[in-house]
C-alpha cells in the first residue's frame, strides 16, 4: 500500500526495502523445500513448506511486478504503463534477462494466488522451485536498480 506523505522516491525506497524482506522470506522457505526430495508423498509437516514456499512466492513476484518494477516505471516516466510494458522495460533496464522470464513467474503466481490450478502441490512446487533462484536474481537486480534511482532524485 502507498503512503499519501511519501514522496514518490520515498514510496520507491520503501518498496524496495519490502521486496528485500520479502525476498529474505523466501530464500529462507528455498532453502527449507530444497532438501526435501521432490518424489513420492509428502509429510503433512513437508506440504506445509510446500505451502509456505508457494505463498512467498507469489507474494514476492506481485510485489516485485505491482509495485517495484510499475513504481520504477512512474518515478522513471510518469506512467508505468501495461503489465507487458513493465515487463519489457525490465529486460531492457537489464532487471531481467528477459521479458519472458517475467511473464513465466506472473504466469506462475497467478496459478498460485487464484488457484486456478489443477496440478497437485508437488507439481506446483516443482515449478516453484525451479523459478525461485531467477526470481531471487531479478528480485535483487530490481532492489539495486530502485535504491540506485533514488540515491540520484531528490
């Protein structure tokens, strides 16, 4: 949520201060689900880090896209523009490799945050867990390029 008393730098500072955290979050849960072998059934303790890791998740990749990434965009230009122009501008600002690896994790955290799927938590988590280190990489790129942008505006 905004602050109606921040300045626009200070709203992005802040953003990116909770996307650190967040981030924290779920390498923590990684790094937890990571040694859990991903075949056969689960624990009722291992579904609940399953659990958890797929909420950080998706709660890191909406904070990065629906608050970083489009606040860098209005601090930069005034208009973040569409999800895709978001998207689009990360790659070329070098915050992502690419534009499509944006798009996968968006894909994936609304798979996640509206349960539209189908597929059982090991195949979910499967999928979690081989995009988390790429969203952990843009995560940390996008924390770099917001606390840059406001070290230099006023």
């Amino acid at each position: 949520m905004t602050k109606k008393n921040l300045s626009r730098t200070e709203q992005l500072a802040l953003f990116a201060e909770q996307l650190l955290r967040a981030s924290d979050y779920l390498r923590e849960c990684y790094d937890i689900c990571g040694k859990i072998a991903i075949e056969g059934s689960f624990s009722r303790a291992e579904l609940r880090e399953f659990e958890a890791l797929t909420a950080r998740f998706a709660r890191l990749a909406d904070l990065l896209l629906q608050k970083v990434l489009r606040y860098i965009g209005t601090v930069e230009a005034n208009d973040a523009g569409t999800i895709i122009d978001i998207m689009n501008r990360a790659e070329k600002q070098s915050i992502a490799e690419s534009a499509g690896d944006l798009s996968d994790i968006r894909e994936l955290r609304n798979e996640i945050a509206h349960e539209y799927a189908t597929r059982d938590i090991e195949a979910v988590a499967i999928d979690v867990l081989r995009w988390t280190p790429i969203l952990l990489s843009i995560t940390d790129r996008a924390t770099q390029y917001a606390n840059d942008l406001t070290a230099r505006l006023p």
